[in-house]
C-alpha cells in the first residue's frame, strides 16, 4: 500500500482546496442544489460524488495511470463516507 499516495488524498482534500472553494460539504451541498436546478430532479450531495467519480472513471478509460484521477476518485469516497 503507498502511503504517501494517501497523504496525498489527505492534503487534498483538507488543504489548499479547502482554501480555495471553501468548505467541501457546503461546496458540494451548492453543487447539489446548482444540479437540482438544472436537472429540474431533487440531486444529493452523495450523488453528486458519485457522477464526479464517474467523470474520473471515464477520464481513466482514456489515461489509466493518470494519478490526479485517482487521487480525486479517493477524496470523493473519502468525502463521500464523511456525509
């Protein structure tokens, strides 16, 4: 198990993204609400996360070894099980 890739998921999501879009559930509760507007359908922040993995696992069928998506996919469950 790599380690430091977790480290990274960590400082990912608890650090300068944090600063820079704010808090990550209240972030992605706007998201929610933004997708419910224009799906006109109620969206949860859960689904959410799982339609923004959904987009990495689509970017890794073009680039498998592509770290930032896997990164990502780890700090949305990450995120994701924190709800």
């Amino acid at each position: 198990m790599n380690e430091k890739f977790f480290e990274d998921v960590l400082a990912l999501i608890e650090g300068p993204r944090d600063q820079k879009y704010g808090d990550s559930t209240e972030n992605h509760a706007r998201i929610a609400a933004m997708w419910s507007v224009l799906l006109n359908k109620k969206i949860t922040v859960q689904e959410v996360y799982l339609c923004l993995i959904a987009i990495k696992l689509s970017r890794l069928t073009r680039s498998p070894h592509h770290r930032d998506s896997w990164l990502d996919i780890a700090g949305y469950s990450a995120l994701a099980e924190k709800e």
